[in-house]
C-alpha cells in the first residue's frame, strides 16, 4: 500500500468515527491533554485545509492552518474538510511536489511523499483518539498500524518534546510484545492504556477557549 492509499485508509477511519458522535460526546475530554472532542476535530479539520493548501503551493501562510470552527454540524465541516484535503492529494503529479509546512519548519520544504506521511500518521493518531473518546474501536488493519509505526520512529525524540504546545510528547516506555499501534503511539507520547474519565463534565473545556 502506498502513501497516499494509506493516508486516505486513516482518513476515511477518522470520518466513520465520527459518524458515532453524539450531541453531548463533543465535550468528552480526550487523550490530547486539555482538549474536548469539539476542539480536537475543530484542530482536525484545520489541518486538513492546511495540507490542502500546502498540497496546491499555499502552505506557507500560517492563516490556512488554523482551527475550522465547527458550527452546529460539526460532522459536515469535518467531513468538507476531508474531502478536500483527499481531492487535493488525489490531484495529478501530486508526488512530484513539494510542501510548505510552517509548523514545523518555515525554512525548509518538504517532498510530497514526506509530507503525507506527516498527514497520515497525524490521523492514524487521532483516529486513536476520537475511538477512545468514543469508547469504539479504532478499525485499522495491520499493515496501516505498521506503516504508522515507521513514521512514528522517525519523529525524533528530544527538547522540542517538552516545550509547551508541543506536537508530540516524550516517548513511553513499552513491554514486550507490544502490537504496532501501540508502539507507534508510546512513540510519539500516548499511553495506549489511557481511556476517558468516568465523568466526562470533569475535565470540560470551554468550546471558546
């Protein structure tokens, strides 16, 4: 399975959760410290318009990055949004070129097939992260675990971890006979243990913020 085959399996996953999601789910807390459902599929879409842009030579502009409000159907934006970054990928010549990505480097430029390896592995992550706010499961088959699991290694692991804001945590340690998944999330900071508190309003997090 190529990039862009598996970028669209995580993506297309992150859009059947969500299917899932009812009227009060968007204030469950969830895996991302600090963040709701609702402000994590508003970061969700935002990145897909993000990689749109960046797909078509706009990426540069740290405007188009930005969280997509949600409005009163958060599943049809969410759904718009992923659409068009899927569209955008599926575009002729797409592996030919190259993408601004501000977040992280405004000097450098990153080759199509880098840079959608950063997409896919961002949503075989939150893809984990909305199935465990959900209390579902997270259908992914191996070789997609496998394949995030390679990207997730390559994240290097040190000082920009601990900064504030920081895409990704410090790695977790792991036991032996850890499947893929797991191994690709400890990588980059997530407990594959962690599930939602018992009591959701407990950690709720203004939609405003």
């Amino acid at each position: 399975m190529d990039i862009l085959d598996l970028d669209r399996t995580a993506v297309l996953e992150t859009v059947r959760l969500l299917e899932h999601v009812q009227p009060e789910d968007w204030e469950r807390p969830t895996p991302c410290d600090g963040w709701n459902l609702h402000r994590l599929v508003a970061h969700m879409a935002g990145q897909h318009h993000g990689f749109a842009a960046a797909a078509s030579g706009g990426g540069a502009d740290l405007a188009v990055w930005q969280d997509t409000p949600l409005g009163d159907d958060g599943l049809a934006v969410y759904r718009e949004s992923a659409d068009l970054v899927l569209g955008r990928f599926a575009e002729h010549g797409i592996l030919t070129r190259e993408f601004s990505l501000p977040e992280i480097s405004t000097d450098l430029k990153f080759p199509a097939t880098v840079a959608i390896g950063f997409h896919f592995l961002d949503y075989v992550v939150h893809g984990w992260d909305v199935a465990r706010t959900l209390g579902i499961e997270l259908d992914l088959a191996e070789e997609t675990a496998e394949a995030a699991l390679l990207f997730a290694l390559r994240v290097p692991d040190d000082e920009r971890r601990h900064r504030p804001a920081a895409q990704f945590a410090p790695a977790l340690p792991t036991g032996p006979g850890t499947g893929s998944l797991d191994l690709a999330l400890a990588a980059l900071g997530r407990s594959p243990d962690w599930s939602a508190p018992t009591d959701p309003t407990s950690q709720k997090e203004s939609r405003d913020r």
